[in-house]
C-alpha cells in the first residue's frame, strides 16, 4: 500500500496557512508515489478551496485523519492532545519549536513518532530548497515594511507633484539575515532611503549591493552555524550608543534580530525611542521572542509619546497564500529525501534528515534538547 501523508486544518488561532496547496499535488501524487489526505477546508484560510484539491482523500475530520497518516504534514507544532491522536511510531514534519515546548517532545517520544523540524534543517547550499526559516523570513521582511509603510503618517518615496516635493522616508533595518535582507530591498522598492546594521560583518556587501548603507557600530559577532553569538554587555552599550543616533533619524525602524533558541537581543531602549519623531514607527518582527525593542508587546502597536512600536505575531500567516506555496514546495523538497516509490526510508547519514530530527524511535535526537530535557545544559 502507498504511504498515506495527511494534512490537518491548522488549530492555532490566527494560522491561516496550510501544509499542502494545489499546485505541488501532483508531485507528491507522481513523483513520490505517496496517497495523499486532507481534512476538509483544511486549505480555506489560505484562499484553497477543497474542490482544488483533485485526487485528495477528504476527511470530516483531523481525528480519522491522524489514526490513518504514515506522514503528517503540519505547519504550527501540534497540541498535546494532537500528539496523542497521532500514528504511534508515524512520521510528523513541521516547525515544532525545539527549543521549547518540553512537553509536547516527551508526548512525541511516548508514542515513538519521528519528528522532523523545519527549524533545525540546517543552512547547507544542499538544503536551501528545504530551508522553510528562509521561505518564510522573506516573507515577514517584505510584509513587515507594508505594515510600517501602512502605519506611517508619511509617504516613503521621494515625490515631486505639483502640490510639492516630498523627501523620501528614511528606514533602519536593524539584523540584515533573511528576514532583514527581504526588508531592505522592498523598502527600496518602495523608494526609501535604507540603512541597515547587522553584528555578522558578512551582511555589510549583501546589504550594500541591496541599495542599503552599512551602519558601522565596530561590534561583530559571528557565531556558529552562520549565525550570531549573544554580545557581552560592552558590545552591547557600543552597539547601542551608535544605532540610537540613526535610529533616532529614522522614519521608520524594521527590527529582524534573532538568535536562534534565544530571547530576542534588546537593541532599542525607551531613551531611545524617545529620541524619535512623533510619528516614527517600528516595526519589531522579534515580538514574538520577547523583541528587540524594550517597550514592545507582541500582538499590539504600542503608541510611546507619538511613536508607533508594532510588534506583530505569525507575519508569514498574513501572506498565506504564498507562505502556504512556498512552504508546502520546502515540505515536498525534504520528502523527496525520504519518499521513494510510495515508500519511505530514513537515511540518518544523510546531514539534513540527521540534523532535522528532533525525536525518533521514542529518544530525543537533537542534542541541546536532548539536554535540555534531561536538566542540562539549556538549549
Ligand atoms: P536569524 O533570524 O537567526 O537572525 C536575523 C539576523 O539578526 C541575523 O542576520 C543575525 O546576525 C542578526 N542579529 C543577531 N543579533 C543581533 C544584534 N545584536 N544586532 C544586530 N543584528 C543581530 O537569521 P536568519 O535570517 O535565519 O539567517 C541566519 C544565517 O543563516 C545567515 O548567515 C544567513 O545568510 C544564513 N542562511 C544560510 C542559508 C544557506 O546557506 N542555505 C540559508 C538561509 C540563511
């Protein structure tokens, strides 16, 4: 019998995206020989009809559709409760927020699933196409100067009408990873002036052949895995004292730094946006892991004396129906891996399937978690 992959609605509010979209079915149906199910209206949010979904078995509901699916394609980690329902010894492929949720990985081991996370797919060339950090950051860094560019008083290109010239907005992209990169080039598009800071000296080129100029605050930080390291406490007041006086200038601040399985690095203080001109905006894409700016909430636009500081949650889900497109074609490009002929088969020394494995055959197999879990070192 064909492997049977299956698609739940997503759960979480505010998840408008979905794991399977029309356009890659027939891959998955030809190439990887695989049966596919989706739980009905599972692809509504994201503007995918069921009727879009030809050859698709349809289910009423997630419960039948977790008792029968070999593979299970989410995009937000599962509830407890979800787990539960779940194939023992199935395999589940999503972002499952490794460096959390310690319940829902002991729940995952307890039924011997095989869980493979977006997350922990590592940067290799090889593994770009699978890379759904990648796919999905781009889309928060173009989105993200939308909402600043919606939330703002003032015009971002330069314009000269008839009714008078108008200086273009000035924008400060603080961390130029992917996110930070999607940012500044649509805010060039958009006719900003754009200057941006990273603590990884690689991003000074990337950000200048984008249209941007370099913030040099002399703090580099390069840490493992093409990531940054957290700063020491003098990196941080150096790093600090210089971007305050652009941030200060800007229009507009879109905030993209991170660090993997960490709080977010708090980079700008409340003197700091005390320095801003009422009507500035930040937009902090950290929100959600505690943001880069001290006075953010996730979920709300705080006004600070005429400063709009936006933190939004799940920007990607905003995009759904390209975030779900590219999303889906990443899940696929990892299947390929591990689907053949209908049938699969988990090649551990291969780097992508060994990194991206956060349980398996009911042990954790990523190491900091591992760790994490057994009381030691926190991951
Ligand atoms: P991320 O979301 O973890 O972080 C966003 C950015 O914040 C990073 O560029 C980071 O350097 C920066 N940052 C962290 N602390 C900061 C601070 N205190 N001040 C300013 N900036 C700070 O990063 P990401 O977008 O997921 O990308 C991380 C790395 O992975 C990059 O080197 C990227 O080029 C690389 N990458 C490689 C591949 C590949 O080769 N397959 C694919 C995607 C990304």
């Amino acid at each position: 019998m064909a492997i049977r992959i299956g698609v739940p609605k997503e759960t979480l509010e505010g998840e408008r995206r979905v794991a399977l979209v029309p356009g890659i079915l027939k891959q998955f149906i030809d190439r990887l020989g695989a049966e596919l199910m989706l739980e009905k209206s599972a692809g509504e949010a994201s503007g995918f009809d069921d009727d879009a979904y030809p050859g698709v078995m349809l289910l009423d509901t997630a419960d039948e559709l977790y008792a029968q699916a070999d593979i299970v394609l989410k995009v937000q980690p599962p509830s407890i409760d979800e787990v539960n329902k779940l194939k023992e010894g199935s395999l589940l492929i999503g972002f499952l927020a490794p460096h959390t949720g310690d319940e829902r990985i002991h729940a995952l081991n307890a039924r011997k699933i095989t869980s493979l996370a977006m997350e922990l797919v590592p940067r290799i060339s090889r593994a770009q196409s699978i890379d759904a950090l990648s796919s999905q950051g781009n889309i928060a860094g173009y989105k993200a100067v939308l909402m600043a560019a919606n939330l703002s008083g003032r015009l971002f290109p330069m314009l000269t009408t008839a009714a008078g010239t108008i200086r273009p907005a000035k924008v400060v992209v603080i961390g130029a990873g992917v996110a930070g990169l999607q940012a500044i080039a649509t805010a060039r598009r958009l006719g900003a002036i754009v200057e941006a800071y990273d603590v990884r000296s690689a991003t000074k080129e990337q950000c200048e052949s984008l249209g941007a100029k370099f913030i040099d605050t002399g703090v580099k930080a390069e840490g493992e895995g093409g990531y940054a390291r957290e700063l020491t406490d003098e990196e941080k007041a150096q790093q600090a004292s210089v971007l305050a006086d652009h941030i200060a200038q800007a229009d507009a601040v879109i905030s993209t730094a991170a660090i993997p399985g960490r709080p977010a690095p708090k980079i700008i203080d409340t003197a700091t946006v005390e320095r801003m001109k009422r009507g500035a905006v930040i937009v902090d894409l950290a929100a959600e892991t505690g943001g880069n700016c001290e006075l953010t909430r996730a979920g709300e636009t705080v006004d600070h004396n005429g400063v709009l500081i936006h933190g939004p949650r799940n920007v990607p889900s905003t995009v759904a129906v390209h975030a779900s497109e590219m999303y889906a074609r990443n899940l696929y490009n990892l299947l390929s891996l591990i689907v053949q002929d209908g049938e699969l088969t988990l090649d551990f020394d291969d780097q992508v399937i060994a990194d991206s494995c956060l349980t398996h055959a009911g042990e954790t197999k990523h190491e900091p978690t591992r760790q994490r879990l057994q009381g030691g070192t926190p991951s």
